[in-house]
C-alpha cells in the first residue's frame, strides 16, 4: 500500500498545503497549476456526482479508482478539502483523512492563533506531525 500525495484546499479552492511521499511521476507542471487543474476537476466530478445520482447522496463524492491509483476526497463541514491519491490497495484512507484533519490541521492550524484561514500553511510543526501521521499509518509504504 502506498500513499503518494495530499493536497489541501480551503473553502474558495485555493491550495493551503501539497504534501508528497511515494510519488513517482511528475506532472510537467508548477505546483499551482497542477493544483488549479485538481480543484477544477473536483469541482465538475462533485457536481455530477450531485446532480447523477440516482438517490439521495449523504456523503457526495469520496473516492475515484483508475488502473493506477485512487483519488481519495474528504470535505469538512468547514469546506476544508483534503485529497489524497494512493495506489489500488489502500484501504481506510477516509480515516487517515479524518485523522489528518482532527489531529493535525485542527490542533496545529485552527488553534494556531498565528495562522489565517486559507493561507498556505508554512508551519513546521504542521508539517512534522503530518509525517509522522502519514508515515506511521498503514497505508504508507516508504
């Protein structure tokens, strides 16, 4: 099992955290267009996944599966967007999500009397308490 990359956007999409671990290919792209280019996809794919489906959607859109890899997504009630690919054979990524949210963005940036919402996140202890999250999961395969 592998985790290869998260990105974190605010409320408005803009991009607060990108964190990458496994990630073996590159887009070809900068950063910020990469994550432009995600948000705008998550944006279309969580509108007709709305407007598709058959019945009432309690959770809306949570995870797409390629050949290669899946698109996990958790939203907070916030509208806090977290989106972690990792390949076919993770399982409880929803979890490590909740986890990253609660007892990481929560604890580190909400209760940070330093940090503004939907800034981009610059603080180190954020940063190393993600890693050893990510890294102590199961999921994650160095």
């Amino acid at each position: 099992m592998t985790i290869h990359n998260l990105y974190m956007f605010d409320r408005h999409g803009v991009l607060m955290y990108y964190g990458e671990w496994n990630r073996k290919r590159q887009s070809g792209m900068t950063i910020e267009e990469e994550a432009k280019l995600m948000y705008g996809m998550l944006y279309s794919i969580r509108n007709f996944v709305n407007k598709m489906s058959p019945v009432d959607v309690r959770e809306g859109f949570q995870c797409y599966r390629t050949s290669k890899y899946v698109l996990n997504y958790f939203e907070t009630p916030s509208g806090v967007k977290f989106v972690m690919n990792t390949d076919l054979h993770s399982q409880g990524v929803r979890e490590l999500l909740q986890q990253i949210n609660s007892q990481i963005y929560i604890e580190y940036c909400v209760k940070n009397p330093a940090y503004r919402s939907g800034e981009t996140i610059q603080c180190e202890l954020f940063k190393t308490k993600l890693d050893e999250l990510v890294k102590q999961s199961p999921i994650f395969k160095g």
